[in-house]
C-alpha cells in the first residue's frame, strides 16, 4: 500500500496511552485520525495529544467505521467486548490489532477468526512479549533446532502483590477472568509459540480466591477492594499436547511467592534447554560436562524492524503496519491466539467442574 496508512482508536484507556498510542505515533507509515471511547473526555484527550489534522472523535464505535477512509482499527476496550467490535470492524473493510486476549470465550474468538478468513482482512492480537530481544533471541535458536524435541515447559506469569486496582480489571464480567487471562496470556502465547505447538489434547486447572478478600492489603498499586476482587487472585494449569508435549502454567497478581517471574518461559528440550529468569539461558551438555550460557542482549536487533528504538511495543507496531503494508501474514496469527484462548477457557471450566478438559471430544 502506498501514503500513509489511516489509524481508527477504539478504546482510549490505559492500554492506548501506555502501549498503542505511543508506538503509533512514533510510526512513519501511519496517522491516527479517529479516536472513540465511551468516556468522550478520553478521546478528546487522546486526539489532543496523538491525533492527526482533522482527526475526529467519537463516543459510538459504529460511527467511526463508517469512515471509509480508515484502514486499520485498534480494539483497546474490556476482553467483553472485542469480538463483537473486532467483528463489526472487519465486516467493515477495517484491518484490526485488537489487544489481548483475543476475546473472554473461545466461542468468540471462533467467531473472530471466521470473520477475518470471510472478509479476506487481516487480524492480529496484541502479544507484544514476542518481540522483546530475549524473545526473538529464543525463537530463532527453537527454529534451529537447537534444543531437540521440547517436550516439558513452563509458563510463568507470577507477582507476589501487584493487583491492577483501576479500569475493570476486578472485574469478571467484563474480563473474564483476572490474573489468568491477563498476564497468564502472555506467558501462555510465549510458550506455545516457542515451541511451534498448537495442538492441546487436555488441560486441568485450579483457580484460587485466597488473598482477594484481605483488607487493606500490601499491593504495589495500593490496597484492593475486597468486595470488587470477583476474579482470581491466582490460577494454575496442567496442559497436555497431541504430541505427549506437556506445559505448566502459572498466573499471580498476589502470591505468598519469592519466585516471581511475568511473561517468561522454561524450556526443556532433548538436546538443551532455556529460560528466561534473570536474562535468557541455555543449558545442556557438551562432551561430557553440563554447561549454562548466558546470552548478552545489549546490542543487536530484528531483521523485520529498521527503527532506532528496542521497545518491544515499537517493534510490535512495525511489524503489525509493515504486514498490511506489505500484504503479509502477521506475526501474531489468530489461528495462534485462538489456541491461548481455548486453554485459558479450559483452565477456568476445569476449575469450576473439578474434571479435566478434553479438546476434540
């Protein structure tokens, strides 16, 4: 596509001034020209300080998709709510990063990924740990081949006390979930895409309400509510893959835990493995002696991403404009996002029903 591409703003909150907003307007590919929000104060804020001459603003997220000169629309609203926008964007000829997860029930995020096979317009999901430097570092040594089979892994989305207490994280109508579906995703996107497996058999799952109910309790973002902490205050789940593969994920907002690690993974593999705690290592063994690398992430970068900056955000956003630009398949895929969402959801019914989850039954 030639000129520049034109942004449309669904959801002004916390998410599009911290991750979106900035990495767009530091994109020389793109303009934002419409901002919506349900709060017209934010978007007004919003296109104050990141919009295009004669951006508009919205309060009705159908108005500004009938705007036929936007391209792409950015779904940054409660999980409740972006399959039905995300949809609605589509169908509108719009191509959509909607933030993730991909939606509150693998039935909507079916619903999602028809919708963009019918329209022929692109989807992606807002997985930005992907294109950190440690991430892409791993992903490049599993695509060599260089651990073998990975056949165990672990998933780690854990804080001791840092519970979200703004916007409607609290709550589970809205979200579906807490930790699990917040900071579980990241965890669970990173570990499936490094080992290339999107095939589940069966998953087990526990969720805990343990810690939500304590007043005034210790919490980086200053005590919670008790009686708005409907979610989970933390969740586990035991997930096994066609191929005999297993993945043990672990989500927090507030564990009785030192070890605390968020959007990373432990790989074990038949000829290595890896983790991320305390920066990327590898482990295995070498004529006869077992040996751990530490890899230097200072310098260097991605081959998809000619810009100055290392954030992952900016990186994210190159490679989700570049894909429309240039008619490419996205490095998030929903297919792939589809999966995170159909084992998040497993996790929550194997928690309620007690019983294990089987796919394809």
């Amino acid at each position: 596509m030639s000129g520049l591409l034109r942004v449309g703003i669904i959801g002004c909150g916390g998410i599009a001034n911290g991750k979106h907003l900035p990495a767009l307007s530091k994109n020389k590919h793109v303009e934002i020209v419409a901002f919506c929000d349900i709060e017209e104060e934010r978007a007004a804020a919003a296109q104050q300080q990141y919009g295009s001459e004669g951006s508009r603003i919205y309060t009705d997220y159908k108005e500004l998709l009938l705007d036929g000169s936007i391209d792409i629309v950015h779904v940054l609203t409660p999980n409740d709510s972006h399959s039905f926008i995300t949809i609605d964007s589509l169908e509108a000829g719009k191509h959509v990063m909607c933030e993730k997860p991909m939606a509150k029930t693998a039935q909507e995020g079916r619903a999602m990924l028809a919708a963009a096979k019918r329209t022929g317009k692109k989807l992606s999901i807002g997985y930005n740990n992907r294109f950190r430097p440690d991430s892409q570092h791993l992903k490049k040594v599993c695509e060599k081949g260089a651990l073998g089979d990975i056949y165990y892994a672990k998933a780690h989305a854990i804080r001791r006390r840092a519970v979200p207490t703004w916007g409607v994280f609290l709550d589970e109508e809205k979200q579906g979930g807490g930790p699990l579906i917040d900071i579980g995703t990241h965890a669970l996107d990173l570990t499936l895409w490094m080992m290339d497996n999107y095939k589940p058999v069966s998953v087990t799952g526990s969720v805990f309400h343990k810690l939500g109910s304590k007043e005034n309790a210790a919490n980086a973002w200053g005590p919670w509510d008790p009686a708005k902490f409907t979610v989970e205050d933390s969740a586990v789940g035991f997930i096994k893959m066609e191929n005999g593969a297993t993945i043990s994920l672990e989500a927090s907002w507030a564990l009785n835990s030192l070890d605390i690690d968020e959007a990373k993974c432990t790989l074990c593999g038949t000829e290595g493995g890896a983790d991320m705690k305390g920066g990327l290592r590898f482990n295995g063994e070498e004529e006869g002696r077992l040996y751990v690398k530490e890899v230097d992430l200072k310098a260097g970068g991605v081959a998809f991403y000619d810009g100055a900056s290392a954030k992952d955000i900016d990186v994210e956003c190159a490679a989700w404009i570049d894909a429309v630009r240039f008619d490419r398949e996205p490095i998030v895929k929903p297919e792939q996002a589809l999966v995170v969402t159909e084992i998040l959801e497993a996790i929550y019914t194997s928690a309620r029903t007690g019983e294990t989850v089987y796919f394809g039954r």
